[in-house]
C-alpha cells in the first residue's frame, strides 16, 4: 500500500473512534463518509486536480454557461448511470470564481420529448416570456430517441425551461418545442442573446452543415431570419454548438462578430474533434466574413464544443470547452468518471499583418490558486534540467530566443514521456504524447499521438504550460495559438528537460503549483 494512503487511512480511522466518543455514531458516520469520499477523489488517478469534473458517471458539452447573482454558472451533458454517454441530463455546477465548483443537483431530465442535448441559458431580466421577472431560461435540443430508432428525420426539436430560484429547481414549459424540426437529420445547439439594437432575442443554432439565425420578443415564438455557409473542401462533418459575440480589436475602437463552431469529423487540424471561428460583421440579421480559410480556437484535439457566458458582468467573453474528443472519449482509462472540462479562458480579438486572431487568455484570478515553488524543492540544473514532485499539478512559463528549434520533454521514472517544440524553419509548433505512458486504450488515441500547429516564424517566443493529472494546456504568446491534450501518464511527470539538440535559449523560466481546489 502506498505509504500515504495508508497514513490517510489511519486517520480517517482515528477520526472516526474520536467521533463515536464524543458525539455518536450517526452525525460520525456521515462526516467520515464525507471526509473518505473527498480524499479519495483526490487521490485517485488522472483525477484532474483543479479542472472541474463530474463527481461521478458521463459528462460532455458544457451548457447553459450564464452569470447571475454573483454567480457563475455551469450547466453540462451528463448522464447519471454510466461513464459512457447514455440519455442525456443537464448536470449543474456554480462557481464564485470560475474555478472553485460546487456540484448541483441534476438541473434537466429527459421526458416524453426526448433526451436534452445542448443549448444555452439566458436571464430574462423584463420578464418577455412571462415566467417571472429575472427568471432564468434554458434553452436546448430534444433529441428523440424513438423517432430516430423508427428512421425518421425530424427527431430533433428545441424547447425551453425557466427556473426561479438560480437554477436549482426547472419548470418545461408547457408549450414545447418552441421549434420544431423542418425536416433536418442535425437540427441543434441553440445558443441564445439579447440583441440590444432591436430589442430581441437571438438565436444561432446549426443545421447539418450551417449556422441559422433565430429571433424572438418572448422566448416561445422564433422566426428564423438567415443563414450562414462557409465553402469547406472537404466538408468537415456535421456542424455543432455555434456562438455568436461581438469583440473589440485589441488596442482599437474597431469591433468584429466571432461566429464560432465545432466539428467532429477527421478533417480537423489534428484528427477528431475540434472547434473553429469566423471573424466577420453581424447586421442584426446577417453574418458576413472575407475569412478564406479556417481559424481554431485550439489546435490540439481535445477542446471540443466550447462556448461562451451569457451575462457576463465586465462585458468579457469567457469560454470553456469539453476536454476530450469524440474519437476516444468513452474509452479514456479513467474508472468511476469521464471527461472534464478546459480551465475557463478569456476570449480576446488582436491583429496582426492584417489578419484577425481570436487568443485565449487565461481568466483573471487564476494565480491566486498559484503559490512560489522553492528552488530548494526542485533538483537538478534549473532551469534546463530539474525535477519537481508535483512537477504535473504546476504552471511552467518562460520565454524563448529562438535560433532554428525549441524542445522540451516531460518524463517520469515509468520512462514515459512528453515533448512539445518548435522548428523555426517551417514556423510549425509541435506535441508529442507518443510515448507518455498509457496511448493504446484506443487507437485513435495512439494514431493523434504526434500533433502540429503552424504559427509562424518566430524569433522570441513566450510559452505557458499547465499541467494537470491527466492533461497539458500549452498558450504560445499569451494564447495567441493553444494547443491542449490530455495525457494518462503510468505515474505522474516529474522531471522538465531541454533536451540536448535544442540550440534555442530559455530565460525567465517561473514555475507555480496550482491548489488542489476539488
């Protein structure tokens, strides 16, 4: 037994006999349960250590991602009996903070309409739909599973909930769907606004392979107002989770439209699943875009059907996507939960050579859950060659000189290894998780093993690496480009290396521990 543990058994004994003493078996029993429950999701391995996870069973899509109140909120597909998908609930979580999670109950069942997919949620602060002033809203997909068995087309309708008391508590409305299907296979994911210039809710929602255009004045009764297509070759699948916001240029008062979407298909930048955006104009009808090519919000292959908060109070556009990819999700080596989410990132629009960039900037308050790393704590030559415990639940930022290539590897005593780099001479940026321990649950998985992203040529370079227990978030130039993949090392990394052949030079290297904040 690990020596640990076992100390944490003991005590968890210790406290128990203490209880039984002083105040009874009863109130004990269920403070030890408690107390054993949390330590053991902590402990257990590939257990994400500050990104949010479900307690237990299937999570995907985030949903619903709305601020109110003061509070953050985050809504998820989830289904309650398995750890692979299954009928899809809406699970619920609030954060203060947007890292720090309280699991709420199950927010939507499935019913006679179907199971509920994903959608979005909005406060209704003048009461249009006549639920109740600032009631909140829920807006989704019913997916039927009985018309699809029976092969028919139209198995897909969108629908409605309001809750009163901040989402704890949901009532359906009566009237739904609010939409119905006009005969479209893909038919979902509504993504719903306020559009202040005609004092109107909007809807963005996919269909097959295109985005369509929704409005309301309550909520229940929609009217779809255009369309948007983009002339992909080759097609990239079935188009899913869109959202549609306005940003400033940074530095400017010149402000664009970001349409974004996700696709599950293979011909994304890496294999499998994957999320692109479209800078543009919206006339409060239209989206228009001069983009020729497609942009990704992330290049790695795991952050998927992400989408932003509604109401958020300083006018920011944060986004969390799902951590996995659909080509391996239900088979990830994880035992009593599936999936987590990416830390939460601030959308940011820049320019550079007269191109448009969506960066993802790690929200504001993410340090706070940071402390120093003595250098007493790391052995080795920092900053080229060290080892560090908790080198995989750390921030690792530096800045990078580059000559004609950069190469980093993590590694642990199982042998197992990860590297990422750059080769200035292609102006490609890398990740290789060929070798980083547990890659054959799924040969997709194994196949995405080695994953490029071309950004480039680049003669400075400022590079921020997160590492969690099963995942490595990696931002190039304050999140200009990003790269995420999830890993499943046989025991955690714990030494960082520049390897010999690299001829660039690092300086400034810091490095922070994250709290564990489950």
């Amino acid at each position: 037994m690990n020596p640990s543990l076992k100390k944490q058994i003991t005590s968890y004994v210790l406290v128990l006999i203490c209880g039984l003493l002083l105040f009874g078996c009863k109130d004990v029993n269920q403070t030890s349960e408690k107390i054993v429950l949390e330590e053991s999701i902590k402990i257990e391995k590939y257990r994400p250590q500050f990104h949010f996870t479900p307690k237990e069973k299937w999570m995907n899509d985030p949903n619903g991602l709305v601020y109110n109140n003061g509070t953050y909120h985050l809504f998820y597909q989830y289904y309650p009996d398995s750890t692979v998908w299954g009928p899809m609930h809406w699970g619920h979580a609030k954060s203060k903070d947007l890292l720090t999670w309280k699991h709420r109950p199950i927010a939507l069942y499935p019913d006679s309409l179907g199971y509920i997919f994903s959608g979005s949620a909005v406060i209704d602060n003048e009461n249009t739909a006549g639920f109740g002033k600032d009631a909140m809203v829920a807006i989704y997909t019913y997916h039927d599973p009985v018309k699809e068995k029976a092969g028919q087309i139209d198995y897909q309708t969108q629908g409605i909930a309001y809750s009163l008391d901040d989402g704890e508590t949901w009532t359906k409305y009566k009237g739904n769907p609010v939409i119905s299907n006009p005969g479209i296979r893909d038919f979902r994911d509504p993504k719903v606004s306020w559009y202040e210039e005609k004092e109107a809710w909007q809807m963005v929602l996919v269909a097959k392979d295109e985005v369509q255009f929704y409005e309301s004045k309550d909520l229940k009764a929609w009217e779809k107002i255009s369309t948007f297509r983009f002339d992909d070759k080759p097609p990239l699948g079935v188009w899913e989770c869109p959202d549609l916001f306005q940003l400033k240029v940074e530095g400017t008062e010149e402000e664009k439209w970001v349409l974004i979407v996700s696709h599950g298909g293979n011909s994304l930048p890496n294999g499998g699943s994957g999320t692109r955006y479209f800078v543009g104009d919206y006339d409060g009808t239209t989206f228009t875009t001069d983009q020729k090519e497609s942009q990704w919000i992330d290049y790695g292959t795991d952050n998927y059907a992400g989408v932003t908060y509604n109401n958020e109070p300083n006018g920011k556009r944060i986004f969390i996507g799902w951590m996995s990819n659909w080509n391996y999700a239900t088979t990830t080596p994880t035992e009593k939960w599936r999936s987590a989410m990416t830390l939460p990132r601030e959308l940011q629009l820049i320019k550079i050579d007269n191109k448009y960039l969506v960066k993802s900037k790690l929200v504001d308050g993410f340090e706070a859950i940071t402390e120093d790393i003595s250098k007493e704590d790391l052995e080795g030559n920092f900053p080229t060659q060290f080892q560090y415990t908790d080198l995989q639940q750390s921030i690792i930022a530096f800045n990078a000189k580059i000559n004609n290539k950069l190469q980093i590897q993590f590694s642990n005593s199982e042998g197992d290894t990860y590297s990422l780099g750059y080769e200035k001479a292609i102006g490609k940026f890398y990740t290789n998780r060929t070798n980083s321990g547990n890659v054959n649950f799924n040969e997709n998985f194994a196949k995405s093993s080695y994953q490029t992203m071309p950004i480039g040529i680049y003669n400075n370079m400022k590079v921020t690496i997160i590492l969690d227990a099963s995942s490595i978030e990696i931002f190039i130039n304050d999140g200009e480009y990003v790269m995420t993949n999830q890993i499943f090392p046989n025991s955690n990394f714990t030494k960082f290396e520049v390897l010999k052949e690299n001829d660039s030079k690092i300086d400034n290297l810091n490095i922070r521990k994250v709290a564990t904040i489950l």
